[in-house]
C-alpha cells in the first residue's frame, strides 16, 4: 500500500496495520509485553519425558519451557489470522468476544461471489475442533448466517489436513447439508477474503522480514539469519494448496 511505513510487498493489504497487528498479537512470546503469572510445570511430566525419551532432567526442563513457549505462539497464530482477516476492505474481526462468530462482512456490503453478507469463524488447523464439539459449531455458525439475515456462513480452517483446496458444505455428524454452512481450506478462505488468490502464501513468505523488523524496532537479538526462501516455499507446498 503506497505510503506504508513497513513495506513487504503486499499490495492487497495495509501493511503497517499487518505490523502493528503482529507486534501486539506476539508481544508476549517476544518479550515486548508485561509477562503474566506463568502456571507452575507439572513435575511429573518433566521426569516422565526425561525418562522415556533418555534424556537428562535439565534437558527435559528446558523442552518444558519450549512447549509453553509453542503453546503461547500457537495461540497467537490462530488470533493473527482472525485479525489480518479483519483488515480486508469491507470485512471486520470481531475480536475475542465481539459476535457469535470471528470474521463478518461489514453491515450493507455484499460479496460479489455469494450476493450476500458472509460470516465465518477462524480455526487454526482442520482438527481444532474435536469430533464431539463439531455439531455444536455448526449449529452457532447456521445462527449466525440467521441473525445476518441469511448471510453465508463458513468454517475458515486455515491449516488444511492435506495440501488440495476444499470449499464444500460442512456436515458434521448429525447434521444435513446446508448451503449456508461451508467451510474451505486457508488459501481458498484469504481468496474469499482478500480476493487475492496468493494472499496466504505471499503473507506467509512476508513474516520473517516482519518479525525481524519488530526485533530490530524494538531492540530484541537479531542473531538468526532469515529462513531461505525457497526452503520456506518448500514447506508451504507440503501443507498448503497453491
């Protein structure tokens, strides 16, 4: 976006929105925020794990504070792509408490593929929801696309369980097929979006230089050097369709 402070390429985005939205998003696992009270590691688990994978307890402790650390990231990468969503024109997040579901188009907008609002609900991988849950979620996203006056509704899975695009009825067990519940692998659901059929991928290939940027600006360690792009395309084929 002409004028953009942070610059990564990524024309069909407001770059410097995508910054500032990352630096918050991750702000605790970088460093950058008030650490909260951390929950005491579980003992037994530690020993356990220094046991059976024959490692030392030192060794063991430290993979314990590795797994909180993923823990707390993985958490923030489910909330950045809520967001990033949000920041599409004519799409809002509804934050962490804000609606019955995370992404919507914003009131009067139409979207030129579905003639009609769209709302969706944003999860991290194809398996986020367990089995058991899974009817539940499709009755909230169904209430959803009533109370947006027949909007279309969607499941947005952004990590796929095999790298080919799907965007078809969602139906749970116990459940029949509805038009107006779908749900659709990441790349497809940042296409809908953004109406960018890159969009995932280019974001994907933008992150280093935006987290390398928010180490330098807030004088965090840069020792590591950027991962190897082609290396980086690599690892998104084997997930994600192209």
């Amino acid at each position: 976006m002409a004028g953009s402070k942070h610059e990564y390429g990524l024309s069909w985005i407001d770059q410097d929105a995508l910054y500032n939205g990352i630096k918050s998003i991750f702000s605790k696992a970088l460093g950058l925020a008030r650490p909260s009270k951390e929950l005491p590691p579980d003992p037994f688990s530690i020993l356990a794990q220094a046991a059976i994978a024959d490692t030392s307890f030192d060794v063991s402790l430290a993979f314990e504070r590795q797994r909180a650390l993923n823990k707390t990231i993985s958490n923030a990468v489910g909330e950045m792509h809520q967001y990033i969503l949000g920041l599409a024109p004519n799409w809002e997040s509804l934050g962490r408490s804000g609606g019955l579901l995370d992404v919507c188009t914003v009131a009067g907008y139409i979207h030129p593929k579905f003639g009609k609002a769209v709302v969706a609900e944003v999860k991290n991988r194809f398996n986020t929801i367990k089995a058991s849950d899974e009817p539940d979620e499709w009755d909230k996203i169904k209430a959803a696309t009533k109370f947006a006056k027949g909007a279309q509704g969607y499941l947005f899975q952004i990590t796929p369980k095999t790298p080919q695009r799907y965007d078809h009825p969602w139906t749970p067990s116990h459940r029949t097929a509805d038009p107006d519940v779908r749900v659709c692998d990441g790349a497809t659901a940042y296409e809908i979006v953004f109406g960018h059929p890159a969009a995932l991928k280019e974001l994907y290939l933008a992150l280093p230089q935006i987290f390398r940027d928010i180490r330098l600006e807030n004088g965090l360690d840069t020792k590591a050097p950027l991962p190897d792009a082609a290396r980086m395309a690599e690892l998104y084929a084997r997930v994600f369709p192209d």
